[in-house]
C-alpha cells in the first residue's frame, strides 16, 4: 500500500512540473528534438549511411567535424535544459507573487466581511441588554404579586415613571444597530457574497438562499418552515437584503416613537404581555428571551391585513442565522479562483486553494452552537404565533399586505391604555 502512495506520490509530483506553463512547452519540444536527432544519429551509425568517406577504416583528421557536430548539439541540448529551467524559475517566482498579491487581496476582502458580522453582532445584542434593562425596569417599578396576576393584553392601574437615561440609552444602541444593519446591506463586498446564494443549487449543500417575504411567514406553512431552517437549522441564506429594501419605511419606527413618548404611554400593553409570558409557568420564557421579542417590536412593524407583527424578531433572528459563514466564503472564493482558473498552474491552483481554505476558518460569524438562545425562541415562537402578536398602534405604518386595514386591535388597544393611565 505504501509503495502504491510512493509511486502517486511521484507521478503526481512529476505532474505538477511539467504542469508549469512554459516549462513544459519547452521540455516537449526539446526533448522530441533530442529523441528526432538521436534516433536519426542511431540509424545512420547503425543503418551505414555514413559516406564511405567517413567508414571507420578511412576516417582521417579531416572528418572529425563529424564528431565537433555531435558535441554541438550535445552542448544545445544541455543549454536548452538549463534555458528551460531558467524559464521554469521565472515563471514560478512570478506565479508566487501573483498567488501573495491575491492572497493579500482575500485577506482584506475576508478581514472587511468578518469586521461587518461582529459589528452586526455586537450592536444586536448591545441593544437586547437595553431592551432587558427596560424589562427588568418596569419589574423594579410594579410589585411581584401584581406582575404575577397580569394576563396578556391587559394593563397596569399605576402610571410608571422610567429613568430617562435608559430610554435614552435604548434609543442610541437601536440606532446603532440600524445604521449598522443598513451599512452592512450598502457594501458591495457584503451584499457580492450573500447574492453568490443564488447561484447554488439547494440540493448541492447548504449555501442556498431563501427569498420569502416576512409576510410570507405567517401566511405560508412552507415559508415558515425554510425560515425556521435558516434559524434553528443552519440550512441556508435569508436574503434580508431586500427585505431590508422592501421594509425600509419601518425599519426603526419604534425610535421615532421614543423620542417623542415614554416606552410605558406606547408600548405598555406589548410590555405587559411580554412579563406575562415570563411568569407563565407553562412558557421556558426569561427575561433575555422577552427582550429579543421588545427589541423586534421597536426594530420593525407591518402592518398585516387585520393584525400587526412582531416582524422585526423575525428579521433580526433571520439576520444573524444568515451572516457569510466559512462555507459561503469558502464556495465564494474557490468559484473566483475557478473564473481564472488559466492564470495558474496545477501546483498554483492547489496553493492557492489550500490558502482559501485557511482564510476561510479564520472569518468570524455566528456559529449554530452560538445562536441557541435565539433559536429557542424562534421554535417557541413558531409552535405559539400569537407570541408574535404586537398589541400597540400601528400608527405612522406602511402597508404590506391589502389595503382593507383593521385598525380596531391596534388603535383599541391604545385607547385602552390611554383610560387606565388616566
């Protein structure tokens, strides 16, 4: 068996050299002139053709040309092995640089891409934590036996009085989160990668994109399910892209609503809800869970043709399950490498390769162990819509779906509000 490995061993190297562009023209040509002479010169001897001239029995001094002939073309055969290996030399030292100025290139291109998720990343979950502290907040603010009696869709009798500095706070981490989000869709590099999705078929692996609408989700089965895939599963790409461009409208409503209003006068009801289903003993939900379900409601709201989603858990938890992984960089890059495939030899294409595989274990994203929270939730959320259900007014909302809208829940609900905080 090892001698089998040895021998692939040598022919694959053997292989690789004479791969090398210019080399092995040259090696082919000199060596079909080598075996055309040498065979010529063995035929003559060996056939006689020689002019009796120049019969060993009559060979003089003057004939000895012959023989300065033959180590001519000895020393041009010689010197053709050494102009090829010059060349062989050349051609490889420019190859390398060709290979470090591209691996230079993917470096920065792999180092801008990973920059872009943990910034995503880290703006994502700076603004929960301001979403826990608003939670944990009106908690502080109510006493635990009346948090205990609260039931979904009712209100608080006490008017609750919130520290401005955490509003504040929440509202500057969700605009860093949104500038961050539209920057990262604005990036060519970024949006090159993700759109490289489409290109793949599903059934090859699992770099495929999925293109539903948010919409789409709680109208079809199918829809939630590729979408749940994406979160829980880590099968696929969400093309949030252009659900960011459909949405643009509003995206980040819930920050315009508090610079001007207190988070309890707007969002109380959804806040009631939300420590409801925290103190539910049927429902694994903390306090960390409810304040992905708030961050949502003040990220993104459509409005549906009777009801309004929490459609921004939805787009930020299909964000973050969709963040360029090693896999779609490392399809990404080897399909580049493909497209110029003439540009590099046999032993080029494998070095180079073999660097695309080491940058793509370096880019940072979010693993599937490292989405287990939000996922969770996700499958909650899925097998309980109604968790999904956002109780405030869809004031200031476009609309996605029809145009009958039923705005009874939503301006219902707040006028309820309004008469138990009065």
């Amino acid at each position: 068996m090892s001698d089998v490995k040895s021998k692939r061993g040598i022919f694959d190297r053997f292989l690789a050299w004479f791969d090398e562009a210019h080399v092995s023209q040259l090696t082919l040509a000199t060596l079909v002139f080598g075996a055309f002479s040498l065979m010529l010169f063995w035929l003559t001897l060996k056939l006689n053709w020689l002019p009796d001239d120049l019969l060993p029995s009559r060979l003089t001094q003057e004939n000895t040309g012959l023989f300065e002939a033959l180590g001519g073309w000895a020393l041009g055969f010689a010197g053709a092995l050494v102009a090829i290996r010059i060349a062989g030399l050349a051609t490889n030292i420019q190859q390398n640089d060709s290979i470090r100025e591209e691996i230079a290139v993917l470096d920065t291109y792999v180092a801008k891409i990973s920059e872009l998720n943990s910034r995503i990343t880290r703006a994502t979950y700076d603004a929960k934590r301001a979403c826990t502290a608003v939670l944990i907040e009106a908690v502080e603010l109510y006493t635990p036996d009346h948090l205990k009696n609260i039931k979904p869709g009712t209100g608080w009798n006490a008017p609750a009085q919130m520290d401005k500095s955490v509003q504040q706070h929440l509202v500057e981490k969700l605009d860093l989160l949104i500038e961050v989000i539209e920057e990262a869709s604005r990036d060519q590099a970024f949006r090159s990668l993700l759109n490289y999705c489409y290109k793949v078929e599903k059934k090859n692996n699992d770099v495929y994109m999925v293109s539903n609408s948010l919409h789409d989700y709680f109208a079809r089965d199918e829809a939630c399910q590729t979408m749940y895939e994406v979160v829980c599963k880590d099968k696929g790409f969400y093309d949030f892209i252009r659900e960011l461009n459909e949405s643009s409208k509003n995206l980040g409503v819930g920050i315009n609503h508090l610079r001007s209003k207190n988070i309890y006068s707007y969002y109380r009801s959804d806040i009631v809800k939300l420590l409801a289903l925290v103190n539910r003993d049927d429902v694994d939900m903390q306090y960390s869970d409810a304040a992905w379900l708030l961050l949502g409601i003040l990220l993104l709201q459509n409005k549906d043709t009777d009801k309004n989603y929490n459609h921004g858990f939805l787009l930020i938890s299909l964000i973050l399950g969709s963040l360029p992984n090693e896999m779609l960089m490392k399809e990404y890059l080897l399909g580049q490498m493909n497209e110029n495939a003439g540009d590099y030899t046999r032993s080029g294409k494998n070095r180079l390769s073999a660097e695309i595989d080491e940058l793509s274990e370096q880019m940072y994203y979010l693993k599937e162990t490292d989405l287990t929270e939000i996922s969770n939730l996700f499958d909650i959320c899925q097998r309980n819509r109604e968790f999904l259900e956002v109780t405030a007014r869809g004031e200031g909302l476009s609309k996605l779906a029809t145009a009958n809208m039923q705005d009874a829940k939503g301006g219902d609900s707040g006028t309820e509000d309004k008469q138990k905080l009065g």
